[in-house]
C-alpha cells in the first residue's frame, strides 16, 4: 500500500497524503473515506482503561493493534503507556480526519509537541476565534487570546 505520494513542481517534491487512494485503470483515483475504524476503537478503550487503572486491559488493547500491524509489541511500564497509546494513535490515524490535531487539543499537548517543529508557533494558535456575533450576543463572552 502506498501512503504517501508526491508531485514534483519547479524542481521541488512536495509529498500528500494518499493513504486510501483505490486507483483505476483509467480516471482519476478516488478516496475512501474511514469515518470510524475498529482499530482506533481499541485505541480509545486503551486510553480509557489506562486513565482508571486497568494497564493490562490498556496494554491488551494495544498490543491487538501492535499485533496486526506487525509491529513491536509495547513493554514498556505502566507510567509510560499514555505515551505509547499517543503514538500509536499517531501512526494507526495518519492523515485521517485531523485526529492528531484532535488528539493534541484534548491532551493539552498542542504547545509541547508544536513548539519545536513549528516555526512561530504560539500557543493562541490551539484555539478557534469565538465569532462576533457571540460576542455580541453575550457581553460576558471574552474573545479567545490572539484574536
């Protein structure tokens, strides 16, 4: 399967996301969009079980999709199993539907990760401007920093 395709303008390769590309024989290829996929069920049941305690369910959880991958299975303590169910979820959701951006969001990750690989990064960057028309309706509404 090729996940990842480019396209050489002006010298330059610039690389996309092709991860659920289905390709013709003639026409231009078409997307398969993944709305809700049984292996990031299983990511979400890890998370869940770790946060309340369960780190053999979590690591159980984990170690089906490490399985299936044929990758490394995680043996690592229970202290660094968030970490892990983070970059699992990094591998197993690339280029699907913003969820890493979403995972980084919900964890309060966005500035640790993002600093240092994203020149200018500032951590208003993380939130969406409140509209105007909200701001107007609720006089006790502030507007987000940055904006």
């Amino acid at each position: 399967m090729q996940w990842i395709a480019g396209s050489t303008i002006g010298g330059r390769v610039y690389y996309y996301p092709f991860k659920y590309k289905k390709v013709f024989s003639s026409g231009a290829p078409t997307e398969h969009y993944m709305v809700l996929r049984l292996a990031e069920q299983y990511l979400i049941r890890a998370e869940c079980r770790g946060k309340t305690g369960n780190i053999a369910g979590a690591i159980a959880d984990l170690h089906v999709i490490q399985k299936r991958a044929n990758a490394a299975l995680y043996a690592g303590e229970a202290a660094g199993l968030p970490d892990a169910i983070e970059l699992e979820r990094k591998k197993e959701l690339f280029c699907e539907w913003g969820h890493r951006w979403a995972d980084l969001k919900r964890t309060g990750r966005a500035d640790v990760v993002l600093s240092p690989v994203k020149a200018g990064w500032k951590p208003a960057a993380a939130l969406f401007p409140v509209p105007q028309e909200e701001l107007d309706a609720n006089p006790y509404l502030d507007q987000n920093p940055g904006y």
